[in-house]
C-alpha cells in the first residue's frame, strides 16, 4: 500500500522519484501490522511479527506460539 501511495504522490513510476517520496507517505501510514515509519536505513521502526514452530496437533503444522514487538524488545508468548 505505502508503495502503491508513493507512486501516485510521485506522478510517476520511476524509482529514484518514488524513493523520495516513500520515507514520508510510510511515516504517516498505518497498516495491518502497525505504523509503517522507516529509519535511516529504510527498515521499520516499529513492528510486530508473529513466531511460529512446527508442532503436533495431531498432524505435523506450523503453529503460532508468540510474537515479536520491536518497539519494547520484547517477545510475547501465546498461552
């Protein structure tokens, strides 16, 4: 979606133009996982990640046992 933004802020297409306009329509976004602001490197600021192992539950499948929270440094487990 932030991409899709930028390119309409942008009138254009071309990488170089989009890549000026991105940092700042990402900054005022917030998407599913959360506010899409980058830091100097591009990377998000703040996010949210799920942790998953393969378990038995009776069958072999991947399954959610917490997540990750980036702005506390912090893994929160599912009960």
């Amino acid at each position: 979606m932030v991409m899709g933004l930028s390119v309409i802020k942008a009138k254009s297409n071309e990488s170089s133009l989009v890549k000026q306009v991105l940092p700042d329509i990402a900054r005022d976004y917030t998407g599913l996982t959360g506010p899409c602001g980058l830091d100097e490197y591009g990377d998000r600021l703040c996010y949210r990640t799920g942790l998953y192992a393969i378990g038995y539950d009776p069958d072999i499948r991947w399954m959610l046992v917490g997540h990750y929270h980036s702005p506390s440094n912090e893994i929160i487990w599912e009960r």
